[in-house]
C-alpha cells in the first residue's frame, strides 16, 4: 500500500501536468488566432473553436483535478483510518 504522502506527491504532479497542458494549449490556440487574424473567414472559425474548446478543456481540466482530489481524499482516509 502507497503512503498518504505518495499518493499526494503523485496527484501534485497530475495537477501539474493537467494544468501545464491546458495552459501550453491555451497559448498555441491563442498564438494560431493571432496570427490568422488577417484572414478573414479563418479568423472567425479560429475564434469560435477558441471559446469553443477553450470551455470544453477547462471542463475536463476540472473534472480531472476533481476526481484527483477525491482519490487523494480517499487515500487519506485509508491512511488515518477515518470511515
């Protein structure tokens, strides 16, 4: 059995790594809009598919550190004995 403090080190770096995608994402997305702001029709598309899976990757995004929090909660309790 992995101790409470692995099991926090290891969701410490999944929250890392989720929020280092969404924001590394984020930026490309923002550096492809940028540069297609020229372009008339492409710009619009771009924007909309901006909003569009912004929303949807920060969705995902919290629901995944959600569901790490829940596991780390539950490896806390296994660990202290709570019920």
């Amino acid at each position: 059995m992995a101790s409470y403090s692995d099991v926090q080190k290891a969701v410490r770096v999944e929250k890392f790594r989720i929020w280092f995608a969404w924001t590394s994402g984020g930026i490309i997305w923002l550096m492809i809009t940028s540069a297609t702001k020229n372009i008339a029709i492409v710009s619009v598309i771009t924007q909309v598919l901006l909003v569009v899976l912004g929303l949807l990757f920060t969705i995902a995004a919290v629901t995944m550190t959600n569901r790490l929090n829940r596991k780390a909660e539950a490896a806390r309790r296994e660990v202290l004995g709570d019920l």
